[in-house]
C-alpha cells in the first residue's frame, strides 16, 4: 500500500457522498452536534513516512437540514521509487529542468530521497430531508498541494423503501484536477534530460512545485449506485456498484522507465537511457462491493468483499473483516484483516530494451504491477469524559510481488526488483458530542 501522491483525492469526491447518504430516518434534535478528529502516523520500511490529521464538523442545523464540514492536513516524507531498475554502477537522476536530484549507489533499486509533499482538503456537504422517507446530499470539494491541485462537486440521493428495511442511494461526483511538477510536465517516452547544473543538495522535488510551463489537467467523473438491506434484527447487507471515468493527464510525471542493454552487448541489462512514462489519456473504473453485518453473542461481525475492474487491465479483489467486542462500560476492541490481491496493468513494464521498437504505452511505476499484501490491524475504543470517545488503533501492512520477470536480461536477473514492503500505521481518534 505504497502512499500515492494523488490517488484517493478523485475517489475521496464519491466515497464523502456515500458515506453521508444515510438513512433517512427521523432527525436528530436541533442543537446535536459531533466533532470527529484523527491522527495518523505512516511509515514504510526505508521509504516515506507521513503524518495525516483529519477534523471533522457535523451540525444539525434544523429538523430537515444538516451539514458536515472536513479538513484534512497531511505531509509526506522520504524516499519513494522512481521506476529505475538497479545498475552495477551509481545512476544519476535529473527532473525535467535538468537538475540533479538524487543518486542510486550501485545495487539499489533507486529511490528519490528527495521526495517529499503537503497537502490541505476541505470537504464540505449539506443533508435535506426531503420528507421521511427520502433525503439529498449536495457539497464540495477542494485539495491544494505545490504541485496538485483538485476541484469538485458531488451530489446524491437516498430513499427508503418496505418500512425503512431498504434504502437505494445514488451519488455522483464531478473533479478537475491540475499537476504542475517543477520545469512542467514532461512528454511522454522522452528522454530524462542529462544534468545542466551541479547538485545543490536541496534536489528537485514536489515541494518546489509550481514552476515551468503551465500544468496538465484531468477531468474525473464517478458514480456510485447502492441498496441496503436489513434482513432481521441482527443481520444488516449492502451492496454497491460503482464506475469511474478518468480523462486527460493521467501520468506521473515523476516516474521513469530503464532502457536497459540487450543480451548481445557488452553490459546486458545496463541502463543506457531513461524515458518519462505514458499511460493512456482515459481510464474506465468499475467496482462490485457487498458488505453483510451480523450481531453474534454480543459482537459485531463485518465482513466485506470487493472487486474491482479497468480498461488498463487491472483487476483486484480485496476482503476485509472486522469484529467489534464490548468489553462493558463503553470499552471496546475491534481486530482487522484485510486480504488484496492485484493484477498488472497491460502496459506495465520493468524495463525497455535497447533497440526495440517503443511501445505507445508504459510505465514501471510498481502501484501498477501484480502484487499481493494483508493488512492485520487492532483498534481499542474507550469514554472519554462522558459520551466522547477515544480510540488507539495500530495495523501492519506487508506487500509482495515477483522478483522479476523469469526472462530478465543479464544483471537484472540478480537483483530483486520488487522488494517485500511493509508498513506500520498508528491511528489516534477522538470524538466529541456537543
């Protein structure tokens, strides 16, 4: 679960829309009130390491209207893979201005230590209760970052049906999101420019975003059409469909692929060039999610199953199960585990070879290749100076994938190219009702 310097901020527009879209039971009286916040604490193995902080701020404002108000602030930190393959000499690599922004010893898969990034979101969003039985979520979005930037709208509707036992939820979401890296974004499969300057230390990174030529834009669209289902006073399902349309920009500008030498020349498997990666200009995403919630003996059981599908070729599966058990006054302990496993994306590649006809598409960018990874986690809740709360919770995170492809030309061979990742997080919540 490598930190994305910008995924989740498009899917974050559809998933606030569902998660408000609620039942639209009786409201709450007027002067109820809650505020949620939440620390977290990221750190992979010898890799980035972020600080994430959310509030949030939810109003009753009337007996048919609420709202709810988000701010999240993060900051990433470390070294993050760039795509390279490993070489048996030090690699230099350069950003599109042609400064020097970090070195790999010999060996290494090359990570760019120089890597590091902020970010503010605000969300915000209104709840109507139409009548009831049917209510309206309308909001925005907004996420500011040096070198990123998202926009957006989202909007949704629910309704409960067969004496409130059933509730059908439809939500949209409209973005526009901008990149601006530093010396602008390169075009696609060219060639990492050759160093103009020497190093100053300070490297070339996502902090010192905003200069160069203007940005790349994307527009991104998603739905999400959902029931819920109560089936007996202890047994609660859901299921959702969701899909997703990406168009525009859709590469990473920071990442790079190695044409390597063949196997007729002096140093097969060598680097000799680096070029910028290309992905296709749209993207189609679906997604299947069922989720069946049980109370069993005093505990809760959620289990849920998800699959997910695009027109790059990847497909994934992903379970998750929680159990949350009272421990009596208000205490509580919830285990999880998660199970995820992905395919590549057609155009994923290692490397390029010297002398081979270029391919329209590529990119080793290592989110977009086949691996499996398992989340184990444990939250523990307590009261905290009356009805708030509090809540500890750690997970550990493993990833793995292949070593390589079984034909990898000559050093290669040698090296691991996907190396074993993984992942402590630490979550501190707090929650207060007023």
């Amino acid at each position: 679960m490598q930190l994305r310097r910008h995924d989740g901020i498009r899917t974050a527009l559809t998933a606030i829309t569902a998660t408000l879209l609620g039942s639209s039971g009786s409201a709450h009286a007027s002067d109820s009130g809650k505020v949620e916040s939440s620390l977290l604490l990221y750190s992979e193995s010898n890799r980035v390491k972020a600080a994430e902080n959310v509030i949030d701020f939810s109003k009753q404002i009337d007996d048919r209207r609420s709202f709810l108000l988000r701010l999240t602030l993060d900051g990433l930190t470390g070294a993050s893979p760039n795509g390279a393959t490993p070489a048996s000499t030090v690699q230099t690599f350069t950003g599109a201005s042609g400064r020097v922004g970090f070195r790999a010893p010999p060996g290494q898969i090359p990570l760019d230590n120089t890597f590091k990034d902020q970010r503010l979101g605000l969300d915000g969003s209104v709840t109507d209760l139409l009548d009831r039985l049917t209510s309206v979520t309308y909001g925005g979005h907004l996420s500011i970052e040096h070198d990123y930037g998202s926009i957006g709208i989202n909007g949704g509707i629910s309704r409960d049906f067969n004496r409130k036992n059933t509730t059908f939820n439809l939500s949209a979401a409209l973005g526009h999101d901008f990149v601006s890296p530093i010396g602008g974004a390169p075009s696609a499969l060219s060639s990492m420019p050759a160093p103009t300057e020497p190093s100053t230390g300070d490297g070339e990174n996502e902090g010192e975003g905003g200069a160069g030529p203007p940005g790349k834009g994307k527009e991104v669209v998603d739905a999400v059409v959902g029931i819920n289902q109560v089936l007996d006073r202890n047994t609660f399902v859901r299921l959702d469909y969701s899909y997703g349309l990406s168009s525009g920009y859709l590469n990473d500008p920071y990442k790079l692929l190695s044409v390597v030498q063949d196997w007729g020349s002096a140093a097969p498997g060598e680097p000799v060039d680096y070029l910028y990666e290309s992905r296709p200009s749209l993207r189609n995403r679906q997604a299947v999610f069922a989720d069946v919630r049980r109370y069993v003996f005093g505990a809760t059981i959620d289990a849920s199953y998800r699959y997910f599908w695009d027109d790059w070729g990847i497909t994934s599966r992903s379970v998750d199960l929680f159990t949350r058990v009272p421990l009596g006054r208000g205490h509580s302990i919830e285990p999880h585990y998660r199970w995820y496993r992905q395919s590549a994306a057609d155009f994923y590649r290692t490397y390029l070879v010297e002398g081979q006809v270029l391919p329209r598409y590529a990119s080793a960018d290592n989110r977009l290749n086949a691996f499996d990874a398992v989340t184990l986690g444990l939250k523990y809740t307590m009261p905290f100076h009356g009805a708030d709360r509090i809540s500890f919770s750690s997970e550990y995170y493993t990833q793995t994938g292949s070593r390589g492809p079984p034909d990898a030309i000559g050093i290669l061979s040698q090296y691991d190219l996907f190396p074993k990742m993984n992942v402590v997080m630490f979550r501190v919540g707090f929650t207060h009702g007023f």
